[in-house]
C-alpha cells in the first residue's frame, strides 16, 4: 500500500480540496461566532437595482412571440445548409443542385403558410 | 502586545499578530465598491480605477455590480431626490460589513445644486457615511485618499467593546428607511437616527427648522 503509485495523488488531492473548503469553512465559522446575521426584507429582495419589483414574475409571452421565433430559426439553420451549399456549388452535381432548390422550396412554402396565416403582422 | 517589543521582533524575523490585526488587515485590504455612479463624480471614480491612477493598488479593484458582492458604497455625485430611494435601499441589500463614502460637493451637501428643489442635501441624510472627499468633482488621488483613509479607520477598529464595528454589534442596524418620494418631499425628509439637522442660530434652538427642507 506505502508504495502504491495514487498515493501522492490521493495526499494532493486532499491538500487541494482542504485548501478551498478550509478558508469557506473559517469563514463560516466566524460569521456564525462572531458576526450576528441581520436579515431585512431589502437584504432578501429578489431584485437588486435598488427598485422594488412588481407583480409576478411567472408572466405569459405573447404566442406570436414563439411563432416568430421559430420561423427565424427555420431560415437560420437555412442559412447554415446553404452556406457550403454556395462554397462547394461549382464542384456539385445537377442532382444535388435539385435537392437544395427543393430543400429550399420546402421553407419557402413554410413562410408562404406562416404569411397566409398572419403570423407576420405583429398584433 | 507592546509595539516597540513587537517591531523589536520583526527585526529578528519574527511576525507577533493579534488575531484582530489579522481580520482587520484583510477586512482593509478586500474593499470591493459598488460600481454604481450618479453624476460627473462617477466619471473621477472611473479614472481612479483604471490604468492610470490604478485603485488596484489597495484591493478595490474589483468593482462589483450587485450589491450583494460589494461591501463599499462610493456615492458618486448628485444625489436627486427621485434617486434617493434607491441609493437607500442599494445601500440596505449590501451585506454587512459595509462603508459608504462620500464623493463629492453634492453627495456631502447638494453642493452647487444645494438650493434645487430636487436635489438631496447630503446622503447622510439616510445612510451612515464613514468618509467625506470634498471636491467638484474630486480628482481620482483624493478618492485614493478617501480609501486610505477607510483602510485606516478599518485597521484602528477594535473587534470587542462598544467601539466595535457595526457588523458585530447585534443591535446596530443593517438597514436603514427607505424613503418615499412624496407629492412635495422625500417621506421622511431625513432619517433622525442617522443625522440631525444642525443648529444654525442657537438662540432660535427648538423652534428652528434650518436644515430639515
């Protein structure tokens, strides 16, 4: 066991984790001895800016709000499809160029659908 | 322990310290500021922490921007009354131990602005201030100053008695009222328990309401 080669290993890593629980565990232990805790309703407010808060914070996004964000995101990843799309064009074939205008019509036809259903007027 | 004994020993190498120096020095030299600014002073407060004037030099580098982190507040400039709510209750969320000092001509008075009708005449109208920089603004090197002078204030506390720091005073206050910003006036105008209006004409002592607008 003495010459077991994870001793040194063991010894440091408990050094290590001594080092950082010991001064948190001092410091602990003089606030609990010395410093009495004064807790207030400013001290426990959630918010910290200096403003009291108002209302709830569980509030309820407006369901157009999540619309959009998926339209942007299908365009987004689009962009990432079309980008080594566009970089590797000259060395593709025609059958590859057809998949990507038919990948591509296929969004298209998505935002023609989100258009139709007035999800783009912000109301 | 005697002084003239204890740097006798550090000749010869030996370092005596009292645990209260020990909690002292490192209380002093771990001051973390609010990096919070009001008006032009904030500007001065910003130089003294950057490159040049480099407050880094006495451990207040590190600017925090919750008052939960900081445990130094440097009231930066005027102080409106609309903004004094505020300031009040930032100071109230600060953990304890925590120092206040006072930059400026208007975070001390209302400075220039002393007979506006939205300026607060002094922060330590609500909050207990620790050190004063006079100045419009004052240059970094006075805040420099000013934080010396904390550090100074800091070492010299002893940690048991009735002079101990505020911190470890059960009954001493952590936080302080949170005033209202009324139709007229901030509700209440000054907080008795932190500053009392001064006496400007003795002979009219009682009826005399200098000071309280």
């Amino acid at each position: 066991m003495t010459n077991s080669p994870y001793l040194p290993v063991i010894v440091l890593l408990l050094a290590a984790v001594a080092f950082a629980v010991g001064p948190l565990a001092l410091a602990w232990v003089w606030a609990w001895k010395f410093s009495p805790r004064k807790p207030g309703p400013s001290k426990n407010a959630i918010y910290e800016c200096g403003l009291e808060s108002k209302g709830d914070a569980w509030v309820q996004f407006h369901p157009g709000y999540y619309l959009y964000a998926i339209i942007f995101l299908v365009f987004d990843v689009e962009a990432v499809f079309l980008l080594p799309f566009a970089v590797a064009f000259t060395g593709l074939t025609l059958g590859a160029g057809i998949a990507m205008l038919v990948f591509l019509l296929l969004l298209v036809e998505g935002l023609v659908w989100a258009w139709q259903k007035n999800v783009l007027i912000w109301s | 322990m005697d002084e003239n004994l204890k740097s006798e020993l550090r000749k010869q190498g030996i370092v005596a310290t009292t645990l209260q120096e020990l909690y002292n020095w490192g209380r002093k030299n771990s001051l973390w500021p609010l990096n919070f600014g009001l008006a032009c002073c904030a500007i001065e407060m910003i130089a003294a922490s950057m490159a040049r004037y480099d407050m880094a030099r006495f451990g207040a580098e590190v600017f925090r921007p919750s008052p939960r982190q900081a445990d130094l507040m440097i009231v930066a400039g005027t102080v409106t009354k609309k903004m004094a709510p505020q300031v009040v209750r930032l100071y109230n969320q600060m953990a304890e131990p925590k120092y206040v000092i006072s930059m400026g001509a208007c975070a001390i008075s209302g400075g220039p602005f002393k007979q506006g009708y939205n300026v607060l005449k002094g922060i330590d109208r609500y909050i207990p201030v620790d050190v004063y920089i006079p100045g419009c603004p004052p240059r970094p090197e006075a805040l420099i100053d000013a934080l010396m002078t904390l550090q100074k204030m800091i070492d010299r506390q002893p940690l048991t008695g009735p002079d101990r720091p505020r911190h470890l005073q059960a009954d001493a206050p952590s936080e302080f009222i949170v005033p209202e910003f009324g139709a007229h006036d901030l509700d209440p105008s000054q907080n008795p328990e932190v500053w009392q209006a001064p006496l400007v004409n003795i002979s009219l002592a009682g009826t005399d309401d200098a000071g309280n607008d």
